[in-house]
C-alpha cells in the first residue's frame, strides 16, 4: 500500500456539508487492490484480537458486530483502514465515527475519508492506520498502545484547553461562528465588524488595567480592604530584618508568599516560629524580592466565579491528596488513587492524574515522610501545594449554597477589581454563612480563572459558565455573522463577485470580496494573487472592518480543504461548463457539479441560492437543493424559468432589451442593456449572464432595483474595474482588446462579441494551457479559428509536463480541421516583444485580440504602448 497523499478538509466539501473536519487519505492499494480481507488468512481474527472494541462499529449491516461482518465476508482493505483510523482516535478520547471509502477513477486508489477531533491527531491516525492495517496482514506484533498514547499527547499539545474548549462549545450550540487565531488560545468569535476576541477567560473587553491590579496581590488586598471587603492581616515585606516587625504586627501563624506568584509557587503556609519564618522569607523571596507575610486563616480554599459581575459558580478545590490506610505506602496510595476512572491524561477527563514532582516531594519532606512512608490509617496526605486541577486535584460545586451576602461581597470585588471575568480565592470555613460571621478572607483575584472545575467539577452539579460569557459577549440581538455571498461556477466568477461587490458598496456598505486577482476591502487590494480559497475567505472574516462578504470560491479550494466558511446567505453558480476536467479526480461535468453544488448546499435554509437556468448542471442542482433557489436565463420563455415562476418563483431574465426580474407574475425591469456598460451594448451574452446573476443576488439580500440600477450602470469593463475582461483599448489606427477566456465557452463567448465588431483584420494572440485535455486544445484552436482572420500561437510558459512543440501541434490540429488554410505563426517572444510583434502586424481598422494568460503583465504593456502612441 502506499498513502499517496494525506489532505485535511476544514469546511463544508463534497463528502459532507455539516461534517466539516475530515481527513481524506488518497491511497493507492498496489497489490491488496486484488485481496479483500476474506482473502488474507487469519486477517479478521488478528484484526479482532487486535482492535476487540471495533464490534461497536455498526457500518453498513447497521448493527453491532456488523462491520466485522463485512470484514469476514471480504472487503476492500481501505475500508478497513478507514474503520481503523476511527477507532484508534476514540481509543484516544476522541469519538469519531463518520466515514467513507471511494474509489477513484485510477483502478486501485481510493480515497479513504474520516473525521477527527483535532487535525494532527487525524494525520497521525491515517498514517498508523495503514500501519496496522499492514501488520495485521502480515501477522507481525503491533505496539497499539504506543499509537494511543502518541495521539493523545498530540491532542493535549494541539487541542484548545478546556476553558477556551468550553466557551467555543456554547458559541457552536449558539450558532456563533468561530476561528482559531493561533495555535493556543487566542480565539475569534463571529465574522468581520461583528467579531470578538477571547482569549482562555479573558476576553477583549477584559480592562488591562484590571488585570494588572488582580496581578499585584498587595494592591488587590490593599484596594478591597479600602471597600471593606475581609482580607487576611498582613503586610509586605522585602529583606529578613523585616521578619521580626512582621512577627510582632500580625503575630503566628503566618503564611508567606511572593508578591506577584502564582500557581502557588514560593508559598509556605502554617509558619510558627522565627527560624521557620526566615526561612519561608527566603524561600518566597528568590520569586520575588516582596514577599507578602500575611496571618494563616485556617479553612478550605474556594472559588467564586464571577462574570458580567454576576456570580456564576463557587467551588470548594482541594489539592491533590491520598488517606492513609496504615499499610500503602504514599507511592502505593498515589497508584490506587490514580486507577480512578475518572482521572485521565491531561484534560482528557473530568480529573487529571496525579503525578510526582519536585512539589510533591517537597511537600512529604516537610512532613519527614517520602514515598516510600506508610501514613497511619486515616491521615490526609496532600501531595500538591494547590488545588489546580491540572495537577491532580479536585473540585465539589458549592454554588447552590453560596450566602447571599457573599454573592453580595463577590459581585461587588469584581467591580472594585473590574474584571469583566473574575475568580476570587477565599479561604473560609464555609460559604454557608457571611464570610465576616467565619473569619473568612479574600486571598486574591484572579483574572482568566480556569473554568473547568465548574464546568466539570468532581462533584456536585457542573455549571455552563460559558453560557454567561456569551451572554456577555453577545447580548440578544447582537449579531455575530455578517452577510456572505459567495460565487463558484467555471467561467465569470470574478467578473460577478466583483459586479456584485460594487451594488454593494454603493449601498453604503463595507464589502470584503476575493476573487482570482487578489482580496480587496472597497476599493483597495489588500493581497494579490489567486485568493478563491478558505485561507482568502477567512481573511475576509477576520478583517474586522467589513460588514459584507463577497467570496469569490472556485473549485481548486474547496478540493483542498473545503470552504472558509461554514455557511452563507446567498450562494451562486454562474454555469458549469468544460474546464480542467481530468485534474484532481474531477473527469466530467458531473463531478464538476458535485464540488460546485457544495456551494448552493451550504446556503443557509432561508437563504437564496442563484442558479443559471440555461445550464442543465445548475438546474439539477436547483432540483435538489434544500435552500430557495432563484434562476436566471437570457430567454424568458425557458420551460425551467416559466415553471419556477408559475409557482411564485423568482428569477431574473433578458427580455426585449432589459434586464427584468421575474416575481411569479411580476415583471421588474431593472434596466437596459444597452445601459449596461460591461454587456457591451448587449453584444456579449456571457456577460449578460453575469450581470443577470448579479443583479438576481443584489435583489435577492434586499437592495432597492433603483440602487441596483445606478450600479450596473457604472460598473465599466476597465482595467480598473475588471481588469483582464474584455479589456479594449482604442489606439489610432487600431484596436486591442485583453481577455482571461481561457476555457472553450470562454473563447466562445469572445468569438460571439467578434462577431459584432466591424474590423477588416481581426487578429488572435493565444496561447494553452498545459493542464488540459488533448481535445480541449484542439476545440481552442478550432473555436479561435472561427474568430480570428490572422493567429499567432504564443509558445506557452505554464506547460505543466507537456512539450510546447505537442501543446502548438494540437491547437493547430483543431484550427486547420475548421480553417484548413487558417493564416497562423507561431511566436516565442518575451512578454512585451509579442505584444509589440502583434501590433506591427496591424493594419487601419484592425482589431486584435490577446486571450487567457497568453502575455503576463498585458494590461500594463498595452497601456505603455498606449502611451508611447500618445507621446509621438
Ligand atoms: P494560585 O495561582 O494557584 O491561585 P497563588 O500563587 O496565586 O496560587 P494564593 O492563591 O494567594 O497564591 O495562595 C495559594 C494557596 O495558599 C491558597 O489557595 C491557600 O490554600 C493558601 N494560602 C494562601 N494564603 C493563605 C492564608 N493567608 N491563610 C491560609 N492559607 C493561605
Ligand atoms: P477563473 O476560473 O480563471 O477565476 P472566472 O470564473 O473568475 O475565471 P472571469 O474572470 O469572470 O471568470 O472571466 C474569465 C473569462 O471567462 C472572461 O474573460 C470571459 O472570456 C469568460 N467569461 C466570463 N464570464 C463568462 C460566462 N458567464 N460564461 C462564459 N464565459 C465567461
Ligand atoms: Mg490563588
Ligand atoms: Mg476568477
């Protein structure tokens, strides 16, 4: 077997539109492609042996046991494999369970497609699924475990920590979209102006001013003192000769610690004499030179959580622990304790695993004991100087039995403080009663509290803190997305994201576009290149400024790793027509039409997916799609338009000379085309189309006709505003028109705009593509020989493995066959010298024509000629 190449999908793509992580493995079976698993000798009983808890898998016979079942009948082993990955990964805590296995059109290879948790851990699965599925042929050993254990410290490494984990969860279950900024916990909430960022518990409306303050333990303790809020006696000191006057103002027992620690670093607690409390100064002291000295208030450590300051959950935490039973000794103790089932690795689980460190030791050694002690039967030995979670200790919720004069103290510190999230330590007796009524006190502040042990505590009720953050992040009626049109088809995507992109600025919004020109926000380009995937999309989304998207989304993107966005309001599809067909598993329209269609499924319900009802591959996918559908054609009596609209539909058509909207009965004629600069007096059908789906978008999300209007009529074919389309440029003598057509509905549709130009000489400067079929050359050369009195055949600089010599050959193959006399060279010049060349060859009157990429940078070096011209 050989894993051909391992690709990992983001967003909704052809396999799924909700399932939207998945990993899609393109393996080429070799031999196995001859061997189902019925065929391998003891391959279903090592399999069994091996992954016992795959009989859960139901697979296609849809009961337990019923993959194995296919496994004993025989089937193909990327099946197998597939079924493997999913397993290994929930194995690993993470429970996965969608799956499908397809061959491609290459005999053999299959794509092999599963989904994952975190992405790493996906890559991770696939490789060691083939692995196993490997050894299980063979019937050599296999070390599972170590693939386990590997996966789940790729996840701890890689996934969002619980907190930040838990708020991303409650925005999914509101709807709220959500992209991750970095690789740790910096985290964008909603699209575009609407957008909030968080990062774990602090979020962008935390006030920097407050978490410096919540940071400096002195200035906490002294601000809330000042509100009368209970506070342990204490000061803070900063060299030993201080000890003594500590000693005497506060008297034992005493706690330590350093000014500005945390985690419960350099803190000894419980000092009783002199000697002892030098030595805690020092210890606390090579964290930082002030060390706060402070009375030891005896009680239990808990947690109020406070958000928008309301309190929201109380904990009562205590550091990781064992109790004696006479006879364990401490590591003995530890090992028992950590057989709970509820303690995992990391945060895989509501408790983490107790571990031994430095801490742990310290700690034995101040009671004289090690790991080896046997405490007495019943003596609680704490093992951690904290009670993070993360170091094995645990957490009850209290929040039901918090007094509601505390609820009083804790909503008003987290105003005195001003954090917006905000975590109290208080050491007390109990939250039962008023902290003053038990001598409890405030120990600190803590901004960015850690959620999990409310969301997950070890008893008691777990409490959906996140909930508040977002209540608080998004009030009701706060919108999170902002509107997403997003455009695919083969041919005039760009030139109808950017039509429709300008309706939209001139309805005074901030629109973000991408197109395969570069990402713009309103007039200027922000990156230049082809951006028509989820990388360019999300750009959009994060750009906090913009208020509309308009993606431009082709297919190469949604192949790779679907699309950047999880769903939009109006989806368009201008055609789909014959264009690199043969690449990436796409071989015919068909399959152009299932990557296509991802776009129209992802529409929201109510919104509009836009449709070319001229194009029986966008029909059949109005057909099935859950969403509104509106056409458009360029005849009004189209059997598809006439029964849409029969039945109310709406659609928009090209009618005796006007674009109209069609509303059930209603006619709505928007405007002429011959008002339409960029149909070019009505001469361009294709550019027809695009406006047609355009001004159906616009009319659609709700722009007034007379706005949509003024827009069609100053959108100009330029290089300014569409530059590489139908591009003409007017010099004494002659004409020069630049053009991206690139495809054979492309050059069509340029051959039908010749047709209405008057010009004795109409001369062709082409060059193909190397990614295309044989007879897509041909049919280029036989449509430009329809076009074009005079051709010259540039040699192509993006051969992608062909030779320029075949490439020439097959497009004059496809011009002499229509043409046998056809005037035609073959040039291979530099980018300029063609252009000069070509225009050398004009004659008064003539018009020439430049298509696809044949001249890089043309637009530039036409204009420089323009002006030379001009000059002279
Ligand atoms: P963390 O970051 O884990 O919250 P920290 O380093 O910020 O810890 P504190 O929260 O001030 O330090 O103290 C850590 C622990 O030490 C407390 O949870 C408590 O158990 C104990 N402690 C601190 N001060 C006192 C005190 N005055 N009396 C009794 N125990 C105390
Ligand atoms: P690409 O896939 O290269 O990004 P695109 O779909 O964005 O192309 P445009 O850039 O708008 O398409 O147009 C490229 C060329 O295709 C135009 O210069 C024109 O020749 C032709 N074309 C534009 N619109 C259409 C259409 N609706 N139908 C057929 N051909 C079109
Ligand atoms: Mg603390
Ligand atoms: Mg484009």
């Amino acid at each position: 077997m050989k894993i051909e190449n391992i690709q990992v999908l983001r967003g909704p793509n052809i396999w799924s539109i909700s399932r939207r992580k998945l990993i899609q493995m393109r393996l080429d079976l070799q031999e196995l492609e001859h061997k189902p698993t019925n065929k391998i000798d003891g391959f279903y009983e090592r399999l069994k042996a091996l992954l016992p808890s795959m009989y859960d898998h139901r697979c296609s016979p849809g009961v337990p046991g019923g993959f194995f079942e296919r496994v004993i009948a025989g089937t193909w082993m990327g099946h197998v494999i597939e079924h493997i990955a999913l397993e290994i990964q929930t194995l690993a805590g993470m429970n996965t369970g969608f799956g499908r296995t397809r061959e491609t059109k290459t005999p053999g290879v299959y794509n092999v497609v599963f989904n994952y948790v975190e992405e790493k851990v996906g890559i991770y699965a696939a490789e060691a699924a083939v692995r196993i599925a490997q050894a299980l042929i063979d019937g050599t050993e296999y070390d599972l475990e170590h693939d386990v254990q590997t996966m789940r410290e790729i996840r701890e490494d890689t996934r969002l920590g619980p907190s930040t984990g838990s708020i991303v969860d409650e925005a999914i279950a509101r709807n709220i979209p959500w992209i991750r900024l970095n690789n740790q916990s910096l985290v964008q909430l909603g699209y575009g102006k609407y957008q909030v960022r968080f990062r774990a518990t602090m979020t962008e409306q935390t006030s920097s001013i407050a978490v410096d303050i919540a940071s400096n333990k002195e200035e906490t303790k002294r601000l809330l003192q000042e509100q009368a809020i209970p506070v342990a006696k204490g000061m803070t000191i900063s060299s030993t000769d201080q000890v003594d006057e500590v000693i005497k103002r506060v008297g034992f027992p005493l706690v330590f610690k350093p000014l500005d620690g945390n985690h419960g670093r350099g803190i000894s607690i419980n000092v009783k004499t002199r000697e002892d409390a030098i030595a805690a100064y020092e210890h606390a002291a090579r964290i930082s030179r002030k060390v706060i000295v402070e009375r030891y208030i005896t009680g239990y450590d808990f947690r109020v959580l406070v958000i928008d300051n309301k309190m929201v959950a109380a904990a009562m935490r205590v550091p990781a622990h064992v109790k004696g039973d006479g006879v364990s000794t401490v590591q003995q103790l530890i090992d028992k304790e950590n057989t709970d089932p509820r303690r995992g690795y990391g945060h895989e689980k509501v408790l983490t695993l107790i571990s031994v460190d430095r801490d742990t030791l310290d700690l034995l050694d101040k009671k004289g004991y090690t790991l080896e002690s046997v405490p007495p039967e019943g003596e609680t030995v704490f093992l951690k100087s904290t009670a993070n979670l993360s170091t094995g200790g645990t957490s009850i919720d209290v929040t039901d039995h918090v007094h509601p004069q505390n609820i009083f103290y804790a909503e008003r510190i987290s105003k005195i403080i001003g954090l917006d999230i905000c975590g109290i330590d208080i050491m007390a007796e109990n939250l039962t009663e008023p902290l003053p009524d038990t001598g409890g006190v405030v120990l600190e502040v803590n901004a960015a509290p850690g959620f999990r042990m409310h969301v997950a505590p070890s008893e008691g009720l777990p409490r959906n803190v996140a909930g508040h953050v977002l209540d608080m992040l998004y009030p009701p009626g706060k919108p999170s997305r902002i509107p997403i049109i997003a455009v695919t088809g083969t041919n005039g995507k760009t030139t109808t994201t950017r039509l429709i992109a300008h309706i939209v600025k001139n309805n005074r919004k901030r629109v973000g576009y991408t197109t395969s020109d570069g990402i713009y926000v309103q007039n200027t380009m922000m990156l230049k290149g082809d951006t028509t995937g989820p990388v360019s999309a999300e750009f959009i989304l994060k750009d906090p400024t913009v208020d509309f998207a308009v993606l431009e989304t082709a297919r190469g993107g949604i192949l790779r790793s679907g699309l950047g966005f999880t769903r939009c309001d109006i989806g368009v599809i201008t055609n789909i027509q014959e264009d690199h067909l043969g690449l990436a598993d796409i071989h015919d329209l068909d399959d152009l039409t299932r990557v296509k269609s991802v776009v129209i499924n992802s529409v929201k319900k109510d919104g509009w997916g836009v449709l070319n009802a001229d194009n029986p591959y966008c029909v059949r996918i109005g057909k099935r799609a859950d969403c509104n559908i509106a056409y458009f054609s360029r005849d009004e009596n189209n059997p598809v338009i006439k029964e849409h609209c029969k039945n109310g539909g709406v659609a928009c058509v090209h009618e005796n000379g006007f674009i109209t909207i069609l509303k059930g009965d209603w006619k709505i004629r928007v405007q002429k085309t011959i008002a339409i600069p960029l149909t070019f007096g009505g001469t361009v059908p294709f550019m027809i189309d695009n406006v047609m789906a355009a001004t159906l978008a616009a009319f659609l999300w709700g722009f007034k006709t007379e706005d949509i209007r003024i827009s069609l009529e100053t959108f100009i074919p330029s290089a300014a505003q569409t530059p590489g389309r139908m591009n003409i440029f007017d010099f004494k003598e002659f004409r020069f028109m630049i053009d991206f057509a690139h495809n054979p509905d492309g050059y069509n549709g340029v051959r039908e705009f010749l047709s209405h130009v008057d010009s004795p000489y109409k001369i062709g400067l082409i060059a193909g593509t190397g990614d295309r079929r044989d007879d897509d050359l041909r049919e280029l050369g036989r449509i430009a020989a329809r076009m074009f009195d005079h051709i010259v055949l540039r040699q192509e600089n993006h051969l992608r493995g062909r030779t320029k010599e075949n490439m020439i050959g097959l497009m004059t193959e496809g011009m002499k066959e229509v043409k046998p006399d056809m005037s035609y060279e073959v040039i291979d010049y530099s980018n300029v010298k063609s252009i000069e060349y070509v225009i050398g060859l004009a004659k008064p009157g003539s018009f020439i024509t430049t298509l696809s990429d044949a001249v890089d940078g043309a637009i530039g070096i036409v204009q420089t000629f323009q002006e030379k011209e001009r000059d002279q």
